[in-house]
C-alpha cells in the first residue's frame, strides 16, 4: 500500500534517479494494494453509510453484496461493482480506484464507459436511472442480478 497521496507519490516520481529507484519502492510500497472488501469497507466508515441501504440501492441480492464486502467474493463482476459504487455515491476518481482493485476501469473511449462516467460526475447515483440513460443510447443496462442473462 502507498503511504502516500498520489500527487506527493507523482512528484517524488519526477524527481527519482535511476539508481534510487529500489529504496523509493521499498520506502512507499508494500507491495500489495488493499482488497476490494477492504477498499469498500473503509469507504463505508469513512462516509459512515449504512451497508443494508447500499445493497437495497445497488440492485444486487443482499447474499451477492455481502459476499464482495466481506472479501468472500474474490472476483466480483465489473458491472456489480459499478453498482456498488453507484449506490455508495462514490466520486468518479472513487469508483475508478474500486473497480482498479478488480483489475478493470471505466474506459472514456467505450460509449458505455462514457455515459456511466457522466452519470458519476452528475451526481447521478440511481443503478435505475443510470439504467435507463444506458438504454436510451442502446447500451446494456448495468448487470445485477443472473437473470438478466435471460433476457
């Protein structure tokens, strides 16, 4: 984990010479980032967020949802994370950080990426509405549950 803010990390960055490099990386990093469980639970003590009204507000089943909160579910679905997010009226930067824990992103060149990056930057926080944006450019809704496989 970086001990520092990522703009004091950017500019320590700049300023490394070569032969630095190995005692930067062990001074700020251990190697190892946090897990997404980790990283959504202190989101949730940070902004003191009820857990029950995220999981009510993703759309997810409560099972699914607590799964990825308690660290049971290792690799949770990108788009379940969005959700999450979402329903934790997480900042885009915010989001971008949870779903980088699942080795994945929000990509601005992907037309659907981009409109659920608008919905984060307009404060747009309802997986139902955001939904409905989705679909109204003919973009897959945001997948929450199994069934909608089936459709």
């Amino acid at each position: 984990m970086i001990s520092q803010d990522t703009e004091k990390i950017n500019e320590i960055i700049k300023t490394i010479r070569k032969k630095e490099i190995d005692q930067f990386l062990k001074k700020e990093y251990s190697g190892e980032l946090p897990s997404i469980a980790d990283y959504l639970t202190k989101y949730i003590s940070l902004h003191k967020l009820s857990a029950s009204k995220i999981i009510k507000d993703s759309g997810l089943s409560p099972d699914y949802a607590y799964a990825i909160m308690n660290g049971n579910r290792k690799n949770p679905a990108r788009d379940r994370i969005i959700a999450l997010c979402l329903a934790m009226h997480m900042s885009l930067d915010d989001a971008q950080q949870a779903l980088k824990l699942c080795k994945t992103f929000l990509y601005s060149k992907d037309k659907r990426d981009a409109i659920i990056m608008v919905c984060f930057t307009q404060h747009i926080y309802d997986v139902n509405e955001v939904n409905i944006i989705l679909v109204s450019f003919d973009q897959k809704e945001l997948e929450t549950t199994k069934e909608q496989n089936c459709i």
